[in-house]
C-alpha cells in the first residue's frame, strides 16, 4: 500500500509539524528506501547524524547495549566523488547520540547484513563494498521521496529537524527523548497495522456481498 504524504518542507523545517507527523513521514521514508539503506534514514530523523559523518561511521561506533552510536570523525564527499577523512563540524560534533529502543533490531541487523565485515569496517557502504556515494544513494532517496508523496525539494538533509533539539544535550536527557520517540513509533505502526486490518476486513466483507 502506498503512503502519501502532504507536507510542506518550509514546515517540516520550522518545526511546525507535529512529533506524531515527523515520526510517520521518517518511518515511511525509511522503510522505501530499502533495507540497505533504511538506518540512514533513521540515524537522520532520530538521531541527527549528518550524511557526512554517516559516512564515516564504523562498527566500533555502534552501541547496541546502551543503542547509539558515536560520532567521532566525518567524511564529507570531494568533488571527484571520493570521502575525505575529517573532523565533525565543531568540537561539540564528537558526541554520543542515543537512539529510540526500536532501533535495537535495526542497528544489529544492519551489521550483520551490512556493514563492511572488517573488525572495524565502515557501516555504510555500497552493494559493492565500495563506501557510499552521494550520487548513488541520492537515486535511491528521490525514488523512496516520490514513493511517500514528499515534494521534491525535500531534502534529506531535512530529516535532521526531526531529532535536532537533542543532539548535543546530556546522555540522561537523549535517553528520555529517545525513549518518547520510540514510543510514538510504536504507536505509528500499531495504527498503521491496525488500519490496514481493517481495510482487508473491509474489502473481504465488499467480496461476500
């Protein structure tokens, strides 16, 4: 079933959307992006990363414990298409940033299935091995963008806003916004799969009469 969404991008970046709307729109995204892809999508929305220091994200930095990662370095893309091994944007860059519990599953999954295999192997790259290019990932966000209904000058970038009020507090605090997050999730989809039992109730009683 296709998810349409109608949001305007000035409002989404004002923060003018509701929690509940910004949870659903990121979800949605995430999961049309594809398995490869997806915690990009959810380490944007819920946790603010930046692309570039998604790029530079390795193993070591992923807590599964606590559920997190840590952001010590960024690797913005060159003109020529090649990652750049830097520093984060500022000193307070270099943060821990913790996550909603539902995104246990999906930060043990992707390093199984995905992250590069080395012992401290990058955790995004290409279904080559080869680290994430922005030209190739771009392909695969404007296709999951048109998926959910989002217009095209929404930017992945913009998810950020979904989780920017706590990027750079204190551990205790990302906690319990990571905790309210998770719960709205939770509930978003337990709607959402509600919905769809009830259209298929509604569609097999439609074929009895």
């Amino acid at each position: 079933m296709r998810c349409i969404v109608r949001v305007r991008p000035r409002q989404w970046r004002g923060t003018g959307l509701p929690p509940a709307s910004v949870t659903e729109i990121s979800t949605a995204l995430a999961e049309a992006t594809g398995p490869r892809w997806r915690l990009m999508v959810y380490l944007a929305a819920f946790g603010s990363a930046r692309p570039e220091e998604q790029a530079a994200l390795r193993r070591l930095d992923v807590d599964t414990v606590d559920v997190g990662v840590w952001i010590r370095s960024a690797q913005p893309e060159s003109a020529t298409e090649r990652r750049v091994p830097g520093d984060t944007k500022s000193d307070v860059g270099r943060r821990f940033l913790a996550l909603p519990e539902f995104m246990r599953k999906a930060l043990v999954r992707h390093l199984v299935w995905y992250a590069e295999k080395k012992p401290n192997g990058l955790l995004f790259v290409g279904e080559k091995g080869a680290p994430f290019r922005r030209s190739t990932f771009g392909r695969k966000w404007r296709k999951a963008r048109a998926k959910v209904g989002l217009p095209d000058d929404f930017r992945f970038y913009d998810l950020r806003h979904t989780g920017h009020g706590h990027q750079h507090s204190d551990r205790e605090w990302q906690g319990e916004v990571a905790a309210g997050l998770d719960r709205m999730v939770r509930r978003a989809r337990a709607e959402a799969k509600a919905g769809e039992v009830r259209e298929r109730s509604g569609t097999d009683l439609a074929r009895d009469n």
